[in-house]
C-alpha cells in the first residue's frame, strides 16, 4: 500500500499540534516545522538578540522548549482563540530567548573570571580515584547536550568537524545533513554551542561552590 505524501505547507495549525504531539515523533515534520514555518521569527530572533548569529542555531534550543513537558506551549496554543500558531510561537519563542539572553549576561562576568574552568575540566577524568572536584560536579548537572559538547570539544579536544557526527542530531538545526553544509557554518554553530555550553557550566560551578 502506498502511503500518502504529506503536505506540509498546507497544514492547519490544529493538524501541525496533533503532528508534533504525537508519539513517536515524525522527523521529517519536525524538520520542516523548526526549520521552514518557524525561520522567519527565529532568524529576526538571532539578528536582534545574538548578533546576527545562524539562526539554525537557535533551533535545538526551540524545540527543547517546546517540547517539554509534553509540548505543554503547543497544547496551550489550542485554548486560545483569535491568533495564529505562527503569532503565537513568536511571541513564546521572543520571550524565551529573552530571558536566555539576560541570562547568559548575568553569567558571563563569572565565566571571563574563571579561564581555569576549561583546564580543570580538560584534565580531569571521571576514572580518576578521587573525591569528585567541584567543576565534575557542576559538569555532570548540565543538559545531556552540554555535557556532549563539553567532552567531545574540550575534554577529549576534538574539531567541530570531527563533533558534529554525535551533536548535529541533537542541534535538529538543518534539514540537510551537516556534511552538506558549508564547514565555516558547521564550525560557527559548534563554536556557539561549546560557548553556551561554557556559560551552563560557570553557572552550575557558581551554584556547587557559592562563588
């Protein structure tokens, strides 16, 4: 039986809803979703709010968002009346930011005053027979991402080309395969992750140490 091609830009937002809250999920309309119908606001969202970055880069961070508790901003979106799902998302998707961007303000004067936080992690391994350090600690709070990043690109020091293999999947940030993408853009993109990575992991350190 041949089954039926999916229109995507033809949905309605109640189809799109029941699309991206049903388990398992379907990539390919994920792919689309995040990446096509959500571009224009998350691109207007780099431009504003992180200096021009790659917009595809915002996306991984989005669809966490969204995607949590059970794509609880989705089915909110479904008592509403009188605004599109497209309005509403950028509106959600503003504020988040937002408020990750003061957040990684707060944040960043910790991380310029602790440059050791890379070299202690670099150098230490969870093998190691000792009590657990306070950058272990921090490290080992951090999203699964994160934590991802910080191994393959500072503790086992590898390119952003040779991480991308493990960490584009999780990125969801190009319909594309990365090996298709311009290497500047691949390096770019995990160059911003690692930083964030970074400033998750000062905070966390901050949070395990009182300072």
């Amino acid at each position: 039986m041949t089954q039926k091609r999916v229109s995507y830009a033809t949905l309605s937002d109640d189809e799109w809803i029941e699309i991206l809250t049903t388990y398992p999920p379907d990539d390919k309309a994920c792919n689309y979703f995040f990446n096509i119908k959500c571009r224009v606001f998350l691109r207007y969202i780099a431009n504003t709010l992180f200096d021009g970055e790659e917009p595809t880069s915002l996306v991984g961070d989005f669809y966490q968002y969204l995607s949590h508790d059970n794509w609880r901003v989705l089915r909110l979106f479904a008592a509403r009346n009188g605004a599109s799902l497209g309005s509403y998302l950028s509106r959600c998707a503003l504020n988040y930011f937002k408020a990750q961007r003061t957040a990684e303000e707060k944040i960043r004067p910790l991380w310029i005053e602790r440059p050791d936080i890379i070299a202690e992690l670099n150098h230490f391994t969870q093998e190691e027979e000792c009590s657990t350090p306070p950058v272990w600690q921090a490290y080992e709070k951090l999203s699964k991402r994160d934590r991802d990043i910080l191994r393959l690109l500072v503790i086992e020091d590898k390119s952003a080309i040779e991480a991308a293999d493990e960490i584009w999947p999780q990125v969801k940030s190009s319909t594309k395969e990365w090996r298709q993408l311009p290497a500047k853009r691949v390096q770019d993109t995990m160059a911003m992750l690692k930083k964030r990575a970074l400033l998750a992991l000062s905070l966390e350190l901050r949070k395990a140490t009182g300072h």
